[in-house]
C-alpha cells in the first residue's frame, strides 16, 4: 500500500522500504544459505581483499561488534580467513577463501537481477536523482 508524507514520517517510508528490499534479497539467498548483509561483506571482500576489520566494519556501516559477529558466521561457513596484521599485531586481515570467491560469483548476479527490478521503475535521470537523494540523506544522518 503506497504511503504519503502527511500519514506517515519519510523515515518509517524509507524503514518500509528497506525491510521490502531485505526481505526479498534474503528468500532469494535462502539457497545459498547467506544473509543480503553477509552478501554485502563478501562482496566488499572481493574488491578489498586484505582489508582490516576495522575498515571493512567501517565500509559497511556497522560497529565493531556487529561486523565481528557476521565475521564469526563467514568464517565458520569457511568463506573467509582471518589473518594477524604482520605490522600491527592488533589488527585483523581478512580474505576471501576459495569458497567465498565461488558463493559470490553464484549470488551477485541474483542480487543484480534486485536492483535492476528497482532500476526498472525509474528512467535513468530519475534513478541517478534517486541515488543522489538517498546518498545525501545517508550523509545528513551519520553525521
């Protein structure tokens, strides 16, 4: 049911529609047995291979705690490694294992198959205005 400004906050809209998306990307991942927020670890692995704990937490906007739980699950479905930062003891390098390399290649172009029925919706001057928006209203709120 489509919602207007005057019944409902913008927030609770964007809330709506991120449960949708959420809800839809996770019954088509339900086979590989990954969450769409698992899928997003992965897949920043893939292009930053190596990439600190710290840093990868960062690149998908979770905290320390969350983004070492989702870790946890990965590892132990043996899709990544972790390694000791050699220069800095503290630190934790991650990679994606041969496996996770596999699932990734299986389940983005499922995930694409999401955002172009999204793309689909709007012509491209309204998609790019769309991203410009949502950009700029993830920028305001992490303030």
């Amino acid at each position: 049911m489509p919602f207007n400004q005057e019944q409902n906050p913008l927030g609770l809209l964007l809330s709506r529609t991120y449960l949708s998306y959420k809800k839809k990307a996770s019954h088509l991942l339900l086979d590989y047995d990954i969450t769409p927020e698992q899928f997003g670890v992965l897949n920043n692995l893939v292009s930053h291979d190596g990439i600190s704990q710290k840093a990868l937490a960062e690149l998908n906007s979770k905290d320390q705690t969350s983004i070492g739980k989702t870790l946890d699950r990965l590892e132990n479905k043996k899709l990544l490694t972790r390694t000791v930062d050699p220069s800095d003891r503290r630190a934790v390098l991650l990679h994606l294992t041969t496996k996770g390399h596999e699932l990734i290649q299986q389940t983005k172009p499922i995930m694409q198959e999401v955002d172009d029925e999204i793309n689909a919706l709007f012509t491209p001057e309204q998609t790019k205005q769309f991203i410009a928006m949502i950009n700029q209203t993830f920028e305001h709120l992490s303030r």
